[in-house]
C-alpha cells in the first residue's frame, strides 16, 4: 500500500460546510426510499412478494452498477457535477413513485434510483477525501456519517407527519422537494479544493498504463478486502429486508399508525448514530475494526431474533435500537476500512464498488427470499432466518477477516 501523502492546508469553511449540509440532505432525500415503500405499496394492495421483487429490482441494478460507478468517480474529473446529476435524477423517481404506483412505472423508478445511488455513496467519500486527505478521513467519515443520521432522522420525522396527517403517497413528493436543497448545499462545496488525484486514491505520480492493470489487479486479490466484502454481503443479506419486512407486519397490524410507527423505527437508530458516529473511527484506531465490526454484526443477530418474537407494534420501535448500533459501526467502517486498504493503488473508489457489489447482491436476495418466506411460513420464520445469516456474517470476521488498522496512521 503507498504512503499517504502529506497533510494539505484545510479546505475552507464553506466547502466542509457545504458537504455536511449536502450530506444531511442527501439523507433526507435517500430517507423516502426506504421502509416507507413497503408502508406505500401495501396501501396500494401490494403483495410482500410483489413488494419483495420490486425492491429486489433495485437491488439488482446496484449489483450492476455498483464497481462501474466507482469507475466512473475514478474517472470524473468534477464528482459534484456526477453527484448533481444523480440527485436530479432520484428527485424524478420519487415523483414517478408518487403519480404513478404502478408495476412498470415502480420498477423504473426503482431503477432509476439505484442506478444514481450507485454513484452517490462513491462521490461522497471521494469528496471527502479530495477535501481532507487520507490524514483527516476517519474524522470527516465520523462527521459524515452523523450529519447523515441527523438528515434520516429529520426526514423521517418530517415524512411520517405527512403520512399520517396526509398520505403515504406525500413521503414521495416531500422527496422530491427535498432534492433542490440538495443540490444547493452541493454547489457550496468549491471545486477547485477538491483535490482530483488524492480524491482517486493517488499517493503517488501517475503510473503507466501497465502498472495501472497491475495495481488493479493487485488490489483484487488482497485478502483483507475480499474477506471484507464478502462479510458486507453477509451483512446486507441479514439486513436489508429487515425494516422493509417489518414495515409490511406493522401495516398490517397497526394500519392507521404505520406509517408513524415506522418513522420512529427510523429516528431512533438514526439518533443512535448521530450521537456516536463521530467516536467510532477514533475508537476503531485505538481498538482496531475488527472488534467493532463484531459488535455491529451482534447486535443484527438480537435485533432479527427479537423481531421475530416480539408481536407488539410499539416494542418494535425499541429493538431498533440494535439496528442504530449496527448502523454506527458500518456507517463509518465501510469506508474506512476500504481506504485502508486500497490507499495508494489509485483505485479507492472502484475498491468501494467492488464492496458496493457484494451490498447490492446481498440486499437484492435478501429481499426477494424474505419476503417469500415471509409469505410461505410466516414473517417471524423470514426474521429468525435473517438472524441466523447474521451470525454467520459475525463468525465468517471473527475467524477470517484479518486486522487492516495501521498503527502508525494519522488518519484520526
């Protein structure tokens, strides 16, 4: 791995400014894609199996497109006019989702957003990096990951106001609002302070061409981020139709508070998050990520457990607690721990797609199985099932996945 370079004067205040308020926003936005699809489409006589492969649809298109956008981040000599286009682009499909809920026009919007997603999560960490350098990375992925939770958190509240005073169907247009504040906390950032190579995982002058393949190569058989990746796909599989599935039982139960009930299944973790995402990368260097990343995997295991034994809409809130813990430690870890190790190859962002990919295979099957078995056998077998892939996700780190702390790292 090639030696960080040296630490740069500080970006302006405007540019870290702007990216904390891009950040928030962007969560806001992404918020309106989450479990309120599941509350949305259950309204509109949806299936779970049908909600299932609608999401899974989306799920498939990040698979795709998950390492062509990190590419594409490598490649882009602006990351703000890329994230730009991606944000125009969500801002469409949350309004094809409010004006026309049905099969085909879902499907392309749901498209439509994973396509622009996968991009999003790249050019964040490549802004950041491009800001702050290597040395400043586990401090602004903290501060990222925070100003994130906050903006989930406010969005959530916000859209479970409108669904529950409104419609579910005004979470779609709230959305789509929400994207043109989006856009102008991103021009705030300057792009002149954006540092292109540092921000592409440069450390050293460009190679030829020959040693280009041959990093590239060498960073696709480094142990640690295979192990890594496959784990975040153990992660994803257990996780992402966790809420979506939950969201479907709630409606179900409590259909008049649903959507309510799902806001703050939402702010809470969020608040867990926000609170202490900024520790998490200065405790990872003093602990190193690998006991953190069992303590995020532990606590999806009692979250899917208790899932499935808990039948009371309102206690549901409180075991989302385990998934604020959880979303703290990979929220900042993901990242991380691929700079880690793609640092110096020149490849840091196609290193997040090839992580990306195992995300999008992960969520694309989990909710696609859950959902099936959820409407098979029962929606407390689908929970016991995600719960038991967890932990084979918590032994595949503890016994494989090696440390990639750097002891003598400066990053926090």
């Amino acid at each position: 791995m090639g030696q960080p370079p040296a630490p740069r004067p500080e970006p302006s205040r405007q540019s870290l400014r702007g990216l904390d308020w891009f950040v928030f926003f962007l969560a806001d936005v992404q918020t309106g894609f989450g479990p309120f699809i599941a509350v949305y489409l259950t309204t509109q006589k949806w299936t779970q199996s049908e909600i299932g492969l609608v999401l899974s649809i989306g799920g498939i298109v990040g698979l795709i497109g998950q390492m062509p956008g990190g590419a594409i981040i490598d490649a882009a000599k602006s990351e703000r006019l890329v994230a730009g286009l991606a944000v125009a682009t969500i801002g469409c499909a949350a309004l094809a989702y409010a004006a026309w809920p049905i099969f085909p026009v879902v499907a392309i919007a749901a498209t439509l957003h994973a396509a622009a997603s996968c991009v999003l999560g790249p050019a964040i960490a490549a802004i950041s990096l491009g800001l702050v350098g290597p040395h400043g990375m586990a401090r602004r992925l903290g501060r990222n990951a925070r100003f994130a939770s906050l903006g989930s958190g406010v969005a959530a509240a916000v859209m479970g106001t409108c669904g529950y005073l409104l419609s579910s169907r005004s979470v779609f247009l709230v959305t789509f609002v929400l994207a043109f504040p989006t856009l102008i906390a991103l021009s705030r950032i300057c792009d002149n302070e954006i540092n292109i190579a540092q921000a592409h995982g440069v450390a050293d002058p460009p190679e030829a061409e020959a040693a280009w393949f041959a990093s590239l190569l060498s960073l696709m058989r480094k142990r640690a981020l295979l192990i890594f990746a496959c784990g975040v796909f153990m992660l994803q599989l257990a996780n992402a139709a966790m809420l979506p599935l939950m969201a479907g039982v709630v409606t179900m139960r409590s259909s008049e508070w649903a959507t309510v009930l799902i806001a703050f299944c939402i702010v809470v973790p969020q608040a867990i998050v926000a609170l202490t995402s900024p520790s998490v990368g200065a405790v990872a260097q003093s602990w190193g990520r690998r006991p953190l990343l069992l303590l995020g995997f532990g606590a999806l295991v009692f979250r899917g457990l208790l899932f499935a034994v808990v039948h009371d809409p309102y206690l549901l809130v409180a075991v989302q607690i385990f998934d604020g813990i959880t979303a703290a430690v990979f929220s900042v870890m993901v990242p991380l721990i691929v700079a880690d190790v793609a640092f110096g190859s020149g490849h840091f962002n196609l290193a997040q797609g090839i992580v990306g990919t195992a995300t999008g295979i992960g969520a694309s099957l989990s909710t696609v199985l859950a959902g099936y078995v959820s409407d098979k056998f029962g929606s407390a077998t689908a929970f016991a099932g995600l719960a038991g892939v967890a932990m084979a996700g918590l032994l595949l780190i503890a016994l494989l996945m090696p440390e990639t702390r750097q002891r003598d790292s400066r990053r926090g």
